[in-house]
C-alpha cells in the first residue's frame, strides 16, 4: 500500500542553524501538507502546497519556513534559522483532490526536530 | 473561533470492554469530520471521515458517529484490544471557498487498554 514516508526521524540542530524537512507523498497525489505538534499539544497547520505553489498557510508559517518540490517526488519543509520552540513533531500529509467532500490527508510517520 | 474539544482527555480500560470518545466542535461551517488514531511518535492514521449529512459511519470496531445540530461527535470502540491502546483525535475541515485543505484538531484522547 503506498505510504508516505519522511525522513529523517529524528534530526537534532543548535539554534540558529537551518534545518531541511524531506517527505516523499504518495505518486499519484497533487495536494501536500506540512503540521507540527509540540509535545503534549494539538497537532497544528503550517501550510498546504498544490501546483508547485503554497494555497494556504498559517500564522506559524512566518518568513522563516519555506516548501520547495524541488524535483517532482520530494517535499521539503525549510527552517531558515531555527529557535528553540520550532522543537516538535514534524508531519507531512498528501491528498489526491481536495475537491472531494472527504479530502482524506495520508500522512508520514514524521520528524521529530529538537533545538538545543 | 473555530475549535474542536474533545473528552475524556484519558482514559483507561481493561481489553474487550467497549469506549466512548466524544468530541465537541464549533467550525461552522464545515465540510467533514474525522477521526484519527496516532500511537505514539507516530503519524496520525484516519479511522473514519463524515460529511456533514452523515451521521454514523463504521470502520471494523469503531463506529463514530456525528450531530451536525449540535455540534457534537463520538467514536465508539467495541471489543477493545491492547493495540488500541492510543490517542484517538477529533478532526474538523471547515468548508473555505469549497475546498478542504486546512484542518482543525482536538487535542485528543489518551486511551490505554490494559490485559
């Protein structure tokens, strides 16, 4: 069954430094997604990307991140410098059509980033 | 503001008792509701997803349920095995423009079933 996969699991970086987020969607899917969720909190939006373009993203989503589709099968979520609070869980999710009432997100088994 | 509430926030159980989970939103409008299970350090894995003229759907053991008047949800799980043992999160897409990109979330409830 195609899954979406991310890597790495587990990535640990001083502050300060710029971290790459991968993912790899499944094949046939066009909608993709980036959340995060803190230790012990709600699971929150960062951004959703379609047509090599972001369609929409949240308050979170400040000129320290960016999404890249650098060669049509990867997914990358970019922390220009991070802090010690962008520390959490790191999910990607896809979706073939958002245009269905059920617009079902797969998502990957995450990162975890922690900043020291 | 749109929020999604869930109860209890734990909640333990002895294998092959029955649960209920409930969920109470207040995105409006929307476009569906979902239920996901997410074990631990794990991505969340979709158990079942409503419209909003839906009012109950199964998936093996769970069955949710939805009340679109009063906002309210639950997921009902029977025959409880250990590997249920989980956080079970509510999930609402508000209806933007006619699509469904972003996603509100519960916080989730922790269950353990215990042998």
């Amino acid at each position: 069954e195609p899954e979406v996969t991310q890597t790495p699991s587990h990535q640990v970086t001083q502050m300060g430094q710029e971290v790459i987020l991968r993912c790899v969607p499944i094949s046939n899917h066009l909608y993709f997604y980036w959340y995060r969720q803190i230790l012990g909190q709600k699971v929150e939006f960062l951004v959703s990307f379609y047509n090599n373009e972001i369609s929409e993203k949240s308050e979170i989503f400040d000129d320290q991140f960016s999404v890249e589709r650098p060669d049509g099968s990867n997914f990358t979520l970019k922390i220009r410098s991070t802090k010690l609070e962008d520390s959490a869980m790191y999910f990607c999710a896809s979706s073939a059509s958002v245009l269905s009432s059920y617009n079902e997100q797969f998502f990957g088994p995450g990162t975890r980033l922690t900043v020291l | 503001k749109n929020q999604v509430e869930q109860s209890p926030q734990s909640l333990i159980i002895l294998e092959g008792k029955n649960c209920t989970l409930q969920c109470n939103y207040t995105v409006s409008p929307f476009s569906n509701l979902r239920w996901y299970k997410q074990d631990t350090g794990r991505g969340p894995v979709s158990l079942t997803i409503m419209t909003f003229s839906e009012n109950t759907k199964s998936n093996g053991r769970y069955t949710a349920t939805l009340d679109a008047d009063t906002k309210q949800s639950s997921l009902h799980i029977t025959a409880s095995q250990l590997s249920d043992s989980a956080s079970y999160i509510c999930v609402v897409s508000p209806l933007s423009a006619g699509n469904n990109r972003k996603l509100i979330w519960g916080l989730g409830t922790s269950l353990a079933v215990n042998p």
